[in-house]
C-alpha cells in the first residue's frame, strides 16, 4: 500500500516539477527572449498553450525578479498580462495593470496614440461606452493610419462581449 501511495505521490509530482523547471528557465531569460521571442517566455504558455492565467502570473514573477528593468519594458509586460488576463475573462485583475502601460511622457512623434489606446482598453474593460467612443475619436483625429484603431473599432464593434471575442475579430 505504501508503494502506491509513494508511487501516486511521484506521478503527481513530477508534473509540477516539470512545470517549475520551465518557469524558472522562463524567468532567467533575457526580456527580449521573455518577452518579444515568438513560442519564448510567457508566450509559449499564453500564446501557444492558452493558459491565460498561468502565462500572466509568469509575467508577474518576471517583472518581481526582474526589476532592474526600464520603465517602458515594465510597461509592455504589464501590458501583456493584463491583455492575458482579459483573455482569460479575469477583468478585475487585468485592470490592475492599467496603471503600469501608460507612457508618461509620451515619446515626440509616436507610431501609435498608445495612451489613448490605453484608454480605450480600459474603457472597454470596465464597460464605458462614452470613454471609449472619445478616446476612439482621438485616435481618429490625430492618427487616423493608427494600428491600435482596429482593435478599438473591435471594442466598439463587440461593446459587451468579452475582450477574448473583441481582441480576437480582427485577427
């Protein structure tokens, strides 16, 4: 009896370890590789695998571990777990994120509004049509070649449904 219980013990075991194996080498990478590199980092969990929230908790223990990073590398990984979050359907902590991707300043000349972007997501996120149809105007006004503009129009598009579905129609 006590070799089955031994035995199931280890089967359940090594999943986990395995599991912890991954993360720890996930966390020892470079932001770039972590971050940026295609099946790399968290996206191997979030992208690949769909394990939203595991994908965004590594993203977490990345940024824990790694704080001799820049605020703007900060920012876009902050980004990225509160867009796994909203994948997953976990709003709440999502919007915990917030805070973290603004640009503050704004660089001169930007490719994308990426604060009004930021605006529009959570507007979305917390279900205010009026904040997100204005900052979808600003965008509009200022750069209408803007590539966030589609994922905002998609939010507009899909007001009420979950951010999975809205971020995902124009994919």
């Amino acid at each position: 009896m006590k070799t089955i219980v031994l035995a199931l013990s280890l089967i359940t075991l090594f999943p986990q370890a395995k599991a912890d194996d991954a993360n720890s080498a996930a966390l020892a990478l470079s932001w770039q590789e972590f971050d940026q590199t295609p099946h790399s980092g968290w996206r191997a969990i979030g992208e690949d695998a769909k394990r939203y929230q595991e994908a965004a908790a590594l993203i977490e223990a990345y940024l824990a571990r790694h704080a001799e990073l820049d605020q703007s590398l900060k920012g876009i990984l902050h980004w990225h777990a509160l867009q796994m979050l909203a994948t997953a359907g976990d709003t709440a902590a999502a919007l915990k994120h917030i805070p973290f991707t603004r640009l503050d300043p704004m660089p001169p000349n930007p490719s994308v509004l990426w604060n009004d972007y930021v605006d529009a997501t959570e507007a979305f996120l917390r279900q205010d049509r009026p904040k997100l149809l204005a900052a979808r105007e600003r965008i509009a006004r200022n750069k209408p070649d803007d590539a966030n503009l589609p994922f905002v129009d998609a939010f507009i598009s899909h007001f009420g449904e979950p951010y999975a579905k809205a971020y995902g129609a124009t994919k």
